[in-house]
C-alpha cells in the first residue's frame, strides 16, 4: 500500500445541478457529494503533490476551505509491503508480473530496496514490486510456505500468478527494469563476461555523451541491435572480441533499439534492420553497415 497525503477540502459553491464528478480521476482530486440549485457545501479529496480541481464553467465556487490532511496506510512509496497469505494471494490474482523482494531483517533490505522503489515507479502499470520483511515474527510463516528464507535478501519472480523463476541479474536499476519488461527474455547482454570491453548505451544522451566527449579523440563504432535478433547473436562474439582487441584505440559500443528509451535515437539514426552499426569518426557518422 502507498502513502497518500491527501487534504480534505470544502467547496462552497454556486449553481444549477451538475454531475456527482466535479474533478477528474485521482490523484487530482475528487468531489464526493452532489451539488444542487442554489449555493452548496462539497467535499473533496485531492492528493497533496498535485493540488488541482477542474470545475465546470457553470458553477461558480465562492469559498474554499482546507479542513484537514489525511495520511493513509503504511507503505515504503512505490514498493507495497505484504504481511500475510490472504493478502498476497489477493495480489497474485490481480497482478501478472511481480518481483518480491524478501529480506531477513528491514535493515538487511535497506540498500536493495532503493533500487527497487526507482524501479517500480518506472515500470508502473506494467508490473509490481512487494516486500516480504521474514524478520517479522508475523511473517515467518509466509516466507516459510514461499521456501524463502534470504541469509540476507532474496528476490523471488512470479507470472500469472505463479511462481517463475529467482532473479538471478545484477542488483541494478537498469537491469532490474529490462528483467521486469522482459521476464522470460535473455539475459542483457551487458552482463556478459566476455562483452565487459565494449560500451554499453543505455539511453540517447549516453550515445550522445560518448560521440562528444571520445568520438573526438577515437574512431567510435556502435552497435545497434535487438535481443532477440539471430544475425545479432551471431555477431555478438567476434563485436566483443573486436572490442577487447581494440581497447584503448577505439570504442565499440552498443545500443539495445527496442528499449523504450532508445527509440530517440533510433530514429535518428534510421535503424530499420538488424544489426545495424555505424562508424563515427571526428562524432561524424562515416559508415553504415547492415547485416
């Protein structure tokens, strides 16, 4: 559950009948009572970071009254806290893509937990992220069923309802991202061993960073591919170890085209087929090679 601030406020309007809704949906804000003829009193309740009400044109507001703020439910912000069976049950019936986070104690998710709020909020809609604390006397039990009983932390995946896998990624923000798009995709390439030497783009302004702050000095030659593309595979090994031959001469880079964030310099660049790279020298695109 999240953390809400949300103000109670009283309208005093003026006008003919109107719809029960005065506001759009929340966080906005929301009136709960219907207006009539003559001047009313309307409670709302709006959300305390994005204070704002849309009121017809008819209606003519003549006095408005905070009367109180109201915190609701525990919550560590964009990760919900789950305590109990029923209550996680409830959640793997609802949600079809969840990461949990189980942890020995509060403290010893502290750190992972930081990524996992980042993560959340950008995954939103798509996909859920809870935390199991197992140091709780109530909440042994659930972790005993769940066969999850973290040293330290643990991160346990569930589909449709059902378990899936353990995560098994590195415990960062973008890998953690690409994991929740893609549950049942490959591992991201950057987390290869044998592709440590080449510079992985996560997003435009990276690809922009390099070409301006290195493409001035070295040949740059990116990458640019998608996961599940065969010829890329086949290509992977002889780009990687292209790159660790010429380290320190030049740049190989690569860039993941079907993550929502690169899709600005997909275009840009025109990839329509993959793989596609491209060499810049002097932050110039010299050449263009498809496969």
């Amino acid at each position: 559950m999240r953390v809400e601030e949300t103000l109670r406020i009283r309208l005093t309007i003026r006008g003919p009948r109107e719809p029960r809704e005065l506001s759009p949906q929340p966080p906005a804000g929301r009136c709960l009572d219907t207006p009539t003829k003559g001047t009313d009193r309307v409670w709302c309740l709006c959300r305390a970071d994005a204070f704002f009400l849309w009121i017809p044109s008819r209606i003519k507001v003549v006095g408005l009254h905070v009367l109180s703020m109201v915190v609701a439910g525990p919550s560590k912000g964009n990760v919900e806290e789950v305590n109990d069976i029923k209550e996680l049950k409830k959640i793997l019936r609802t949600k079809k893509n969840i990461l949990i986070l189980f942890s020995k104690s509060s403290k010893d998710a502290q750190g992972v937990l930081k990524i996992c709020e980042e993560v959340a909020e950008t995954i939103y809609g798509s996909g859920s992220i809870l935390h199991i604390d197992c140091g709780k006397a109530e909440v042994k039990k659930l972790c005993k069923k769940l066969k999850a009983e973290p040293d330290s932390i643990l991160l346990k995946h569930f589909k449709d309802g059902e378990y899936h896998k353990d995560y098994d990624r590195q415990l960062t923000t973008s890998s953690m991202i690409q994991f929740m798009r893609d549950p049942t995709g490959d591992r991201p390439w950057e987390e290869e061993s044998s592709a440590k030497d080449i510079k992985h783009l996560h997003n435009s302004q990276a690809l922009t960073k390099v070409l301006e702050k290195e493409g001035k000095q070295k040949g740059v030659m990116v990458m640019f591919y998608a996961p599940w593309c065969g010829f890329c595979k086949k290509m992977k090994p002889d780009f990687a170890a292209a790159a660790s031959e010429l380290k320190g001469e030049a740049i190989m880079a690569a860039m993941d085209v079907t993550r929502p964030e690169n899709s600005q310099a997909s275009k840009l660049y025109n990839i329509t087929a993959f793989p596609t790279l491209i060499y810049f020298e002097l932050v110039s695109p010299l050449g263009r090679f498809m496969d």
